[in-house]
C-alpha cells in the first residue's frame, strides 16, 4: 500500500518592512514595543494554528488506521457489510488514501457484488490508469459479468505492464474459452504453467485446453498433474474420462467418470457432466439400463439440461420406453433446437411407432442441422 504524505504550510504575513527601524551604524533593528507586540502576536497565532491543525492530522491518522484494521478483521470473519462500512469510514477521514478504493472493489468481489466493484475501480482508474491491481481486479470483475470482451481489454493492458502475472494470463485464457477460442487461450495456459505450476488450475485448464483441440495424450498428463495437486478435482477426473472415451478405452473412461461421480456425491457438488458422459458411454457400451437408472437421478438436478434428457432418451428408445423416450426426446431438443441428434432418434422412434411423417419430418431436421464433431462436449 502507498505511504501518503501529508504536508502543511503555514503562512506568517511578512509586516517586517512596517515595524523596523534600521540604525545603519550599528545595523541594530529596534523594535516598537507595539510594533513587538504585533510581531509577536502573529507568530503565537501561527503557532496556534499550526499545533490546532497538525494536532487534529495527527488524530486523523490514528482513527483512519483504526477504521482500516477493523475493516480488514470484518472482510476476514466475512462480515462484508460492516467491513465495507469501516473501509468508507476510513476514506471519508483520508480521501487522499484512495488506495482504499481497491480494498473496497475486492470486498464486493468476495461478495459477489460485482456492480460496486466496478464503480470502485473505475474511480480509482481514472486517476491511476496503470495501477497493475486494479487493471487486473477489472479484468476479472468483466470476466465474472462475462463480458470477455472488456476483461481482455484491462488483461491485455495488464500484461503490458507486467508480461510474467500468471493470474492475468489464466485469466485472459479464460475469456478466451468462453467464446471458443482454444488457440488463442493456449499460449497464456502454457505461459501460466510456467510461472505458476503449483496453481492446479493451470493445469486443469490447460488440459482442456488440449482436450477441445485433440491433443489426447498430451491433455491427460496434464490433467493428471492437476490431480497430483488437487486429488478432489472431480473435473479433472471427469475430463481424464472424456480423453479416454475419445481414446476409444472406455474400461478406462468409466473408471475415471466413476471416480469424479464418487467425490461429487461426497461434496454433494450435483455437478451433473460425469453423469452425462458416464451415460453416453454406457449407452454405446449397450447397457440402456444402467443407464437409465444413472440419468434418472439427475434429472431433477438440471431439469433443463438437453445433454441429460437425449441420453435419458436415447437409452429409453433401445429399451422400447417409446413414451418415456419421446417426452426426453422432444424436450432435449426443445431445450437445444441447435441439437441434430435428438432428431434422429425422434426419426427412429416414430418410424418404430408406425408415425412415418413424424418420422420424415424429424429426419430431415436431423438432416438440416448434423455439423461435424465440434469436440468433447459434442457427445450427443
């Protein structure tokens, strides 16, 4: 934190060429004894004036640190509106010490109140634009408003200023892997592990990293290191599981899916992704019933998630469920009208059930939206 000076000046008025006499032969000034009186009366006030306002900057002082440390005991117990209260306290006797301004922005960031956050970095930007922190806390308050667009702008600008932060470059990854942009993300991923290698999301984002752009092998290393850090990582055992699903070893892949649902339903994260793998791979393993019984949990999880009900739906049809598959069926596709495959199996369904246009229809929006595999996540 910057120290802040303090200075003042006192002013005397200078009445000197109005109360003395000069005896140029023995070069004596001689003062009036109401000349005397005045000069001294003009320095006991300066002196006043100055022991008054050095005297109240030195209770100033002491009371902005009090209310400084307090509110740094409120951000550290979680007491948020109390600590935001003492760190205003604190500026409002010391608006020189705007630094607080950054305390303030990362206290609404632990509580998730990112519009207040921004207001405090904008004010503190506009008289310090190259403040590395708050360049930085800016990126990562737009990349939480997910506006990637304006994090990169301050995460860019960040690493301007200093090329080895290792938070400023995961962070800009991950603007980039919000819109897709693996190639992009990947020199910042492979920057961070270097700077930072004991930081398991690195690793963890550099996996997928790998993952999306087919670097199999490479990506599974990588994951594993995260687990070397982190054992609880349950996406990192999700996506060692989606690398060997592509890998063509699926003993291999439902071990690690089995291992991520395992310390899901220990945390009771709910985080539903091994589950729709884990499904995906036990319908083309042809266990339809194993399955259902997996994807009919979570449902209730995420109700609108389409990855969920085609796969509930898909196993549902091969077990000849025809309402049941159809209702997941329609909604999946419903829920992701971007989605091709819900459409096939709605095609086979209705052929099954005797409903040839239903059948064509659905078929020819199959036909209409099948893209190529587009990677991982593209299992249905």
């Amino acid at each position: 934190m910057e120290a802040v000076t303090h200075r003042m000046t006192v002013a005397i008025p200078d009445c000197s060429s109005s109360i003395r006499e000069v005896d140029a032969a023995s070069r004596v000034f001689r003062l009036s004894s109401f000349h005397c009186r005045r000069v001294y009366g003009a320095i006991a006030a300066g002196m006043l004036f100055s022991a008054t306002v050095f005297g109240q900057l030195a209770s100033v002082a002491p009371d902005t640190q009090r209310h400084y440390d307090l509110a740094q005991r409120f951000m550290q117990a979680g007491k948020f509106r109390e600590a935001e209260a003492e760190f205003l306290r604190a500026l409002a006797l010391d608006p020189e010490r705007d630094e607080i301004l950054l305390d303030l922005a990362r206290l609404h960031i632990r509580g998730n109140s990112l519009d207040e956050a921004e207001q405090n970095l904008r004010e503190y930007l506009a008289t310090h634009p190259e403040s590395r922190p708050a360049l930085g806390l800016a990126g990562e308050v737009k990349f939480r408003q997910k506006d990637s667009a304006a994090a990169e702008q301050y995460l860019l600008r960040m690493l301007e200023l200093s090329p080895d932060d290792a938070i400023a470059h995961k962070l800009l990854a991950l603007c980039y892997t919000a819109d897709g942009r693996w190639d992009l993300a990947r020199p910042h991923l492979d920057r961070a592990v270097v700077l930072s290698p004991n930081d398991e999301e690195n690793h963890y984002w550099r996996g997928r990293c790998l993952l999306e752009t087919a670097h199999y092998d490479a990506a599974i290393a990588e994951f594993r290191r995260t687990l070397a850090l982190r054992p609880d990582y349950l996406k990192a055992y999700d996506n060692l599981g989606v690398c060997y699903d592509q890998l063509q070893k699926p003993l291999l892949a439902r071990e690690n899916y089995l291992k991520a649902i395992e310390i899901d339903r220990r945390l009771g994260a709910r985080y539903v992704w091994p589950y729709i793998n884990l499904g995906s791979l036990l319908n083309h393993m042809r266990r339809y019933q194993e399955a259902v019984d997996l994807l009919s949990t979570v449902v209730p999880w995420d109700p609108d998630s389409a990855a969920v009900r085609y796969h509930l739906g898909r196993a549902r049809l091969a077990l000849r469920q025809y309402d049941a598959a159809e209702s997941d069926l329609l909604r999946a596709s419903q829920l992701d009208p971007t989605l091709a495959l819900p459409h096939y199996q709605l095609g086979r369904l209705y052929k099954e059930t005797g409903k040839t246009e239903e059948s064509r229809r659905h078929l020819q929006a199959f036909v209409r939206l099948a893209r190529p595999s587009e990677g991982n996540r593209s299992l249905y």
